[in-house]
C-alpha cells in the first residue's frame, strides 16, 4: 500500500473508531507480514511482562465482561512457547 493511500485508511480507522474509542475495522488494512509480525510481538510482551512477575499491575482478563482473577497465575504458570502460535496458546488457557 502506498504511504499516501496507506494515510487515509490509518485516518479513516481512526475517525470511524470515533478516536479509538469505539470499535469498528477496516478489511485488508495489514499484510500477512504485518500480522505475523504482530503476533510475534505479542507473544515477546506477554512474555516480558511474566519475566518482571508483576503480574498484579497490568494484566486483566475478562470473559464474557467478567474479570477472570486467575488467568494471571495460570498464563505464568503455562508461558507460550517458542514454537507455539498465540492462538495454540490462548486455546490451551481458555
């Protein structure tokens, strides 16, 4: 996508988002490259954020708008894997 083009969708995201305070979505608005990236870079935080065991200033999880107290403990319990995927993950938690 070019800068231009890839401006306006970023801006247009961000308008209909009501600044990103409302959810909306945008189709094709990452590659494939950015996605993997992404989830790649999710995993590396979760596992940042584990290594400090603070895990009572920042993670919060919530399952059907309910707070889950316990996920916290089991995600330090049970870390992802090198070779797992964030979702082989995350299916191994919930």
């Amino acid at each position: 996508m070019n800068n231009e083009k890839n401006s306006k969708t970023w801006k247009k995201l961000y308008q209909n988002s009501q600044e990103l305070t409302k959810p909306t979505s945008i189709d094709n608005i990452l590659s494939d490259d950015d996605v993997t990236f992404l989830k790649q870079e999710l995993k590396n935080i979760i596992n940042r954020f584990l290594d400090k065991g603070e895990l009572h200033k920042g993670i919060k999880v919530y399952i059907n708008h309910e707070l889950q107290n316990g996920i916290a403990e089991e995600m330090a319990a049970n870390r992802p894997e090198e070779n797992e995927t964030i979702e082989q993950w995350c299916m191994k938690l919930f």
